[in-house]
C-alpha cells in the first residue's frame, strides 16, 4: 500500500510540474525531497516508469513520454 501510494504521489508531481514538452528539470533528489521520501526510492519508482515507458530518464532531467499513461498511474 505504502509503495502504491508513492506511485500515485510520484505520478502526479510529474504531471503538475511538467513543462509543454513534457520536460522535468529536477534530480531525483528535488523530487525526493518534494514527496518527503528517500531519494533510493524515487530513483526506483522512476526506473519503473522507464520500463513502462512513461518516461526518459536523463541527467539533472527527465521526460515524459506518456502523459496519458501516468495519468492512469495515478489513479490506480
């Protein structure tokens, strides 16, 4: 439940804090520290989307590929 929970959290700060193109400007410890979790477990999380192809994972960034899907994501 808790790591369910934290993928909904994870999903929807990806959505609200995405610019037009669906980019990210944040290291997986701005968002760790935004969600109040350890940055191990944001790193893992995002791993997860990768292979889901929600999203790309890039240095200092990231880009979401799939809005419709982590739309679903997190409301599951």
């Amino acid at each position: 439940v808790t790591f369910h929970s934290m993928s909904q959290r994870m999903a929807k700060l990806l959505l609200d804090h995405m610019d037009e193109e669906g980019c990210l400007f944040m290291t997986h410890e701005d968002l760790a520290r935004e969600l109040g979790t350890a940055r191990e477990v944001v790193s893992r999380l995002l791993k997860e989307m990768e292979k889901k192809e929600m999203v790309a994972l890039q240095r200092g960034a990231l880009q979401v590929l799939e809005k419709e899907k982590l739309e679903i994501f997190k409301v599951l």
